[in-house]
C-alpha cells in the first residue's frame, strides 16, 4: 500500500526461486486484488547455482556441484506494460477487486479466536455411567445369557 499510494511508486517486481515460487505468485495475485488496474508480467528463467563444499580432512580436494533453480520474476505496474509480451496479464475485472485503505490494513485482523485450551467450562454431559446412576440394560461387557455353547 506504501508502494503504490505514498511512495508513489508506478511498479513492482516480486522475484522468487526455488520453494518460494508459491509464495511469490500468492502475493502478487493478493496485491492485485487490493489496487485497481494492475498489469503484470510474468517471467520464468533458470539460474546455475555452484555450491563449493571444502573437505572436512586435509589433502582431499574442493567438491564443487551445479544446481539449476527456476526463478520468477512478476512485475505489477500502474501503467499499461508491452501487450505483446508473452507473460502479460491484463488487469483484473473492477469486480474482482477490492480496494483496501491504509488505516484498514493497518488495524488489528482479530487473530486468535480460536477454540483455545478453552475456558473451564467442565466436561459436559456425555454417554457413560455417572455417580449413582444405574447402568442401562443393552450390549455391553460382561456375561452374557444367550447365544453360544452352556454348560
């Protein structure tokens, strides 16, 4: 919201790899559901990572190894982008979003009413056999009378 409204800020790029791709393209579809008119693009490209690992004895040699992780990069803007780019996505339906102040981002969401340890409310009452109560005729543990082999 800071971007957009009091930096004045006409775009932004989001870049993620590896296991954070969700979570990149997760934010920018809930950026552009909070501001009006958004263009993006979209770009998925390979990086060569070289990790170089020293050995833990002396007199072995450097292992090294390459690794290829995707990256994402999304760019949100304000303006309107190059249409004929192939990871373009025209700004959602007005419908679709809804625009949210900056006094109402920056109030409490009420997190935590859950069901908790619970308030000491007691156990309730439930099937079972209570003090003083006599146990009721039915199936059940114990001996039985009928069916199988008497004496």
């Amino acid at each position: 919201a800071k971007l957009f409204n009091e930096m004045e800020k006409s775009f932004l790029t989001i870049t993620a790899s590896g296991n954070a791709l969700t979570k990149a393209i997760t934010t920018a579809e809930v950026i552009k559901r909070r501001f009006k008119g958004l263009h993006q693009i979209t770009k998925l490209t390979n990086q060569e990572i070289e990790d170089e690992f020293e050995p833990l004895e002396e007199g072995l040699d450097k292992v090294t190894q390459t690794r290829s992780v995707a990256v994402l990069e999304i760019k949100l803007s304000k303006e309107a982008l190059d249409k004929s780019d192939k990871g373009y996505q025209e700004p959602l339906d007005e419908a679709l979003v809804k625009e949210v102040d900056l006094e109402e981002l920056s109030k409490p969401r009420g997190r935590g009413g859950g069901r908790g340890k619970g308030t000491g409310k007691g156990k309730g009452k439930g099937k079972g056999k209570g003090k003083g109560e006599t146990a009721e005729k039915g199936k059940g543990k114990g001996k039985s009378k009928g069916k199988g082999k008497g004496k």
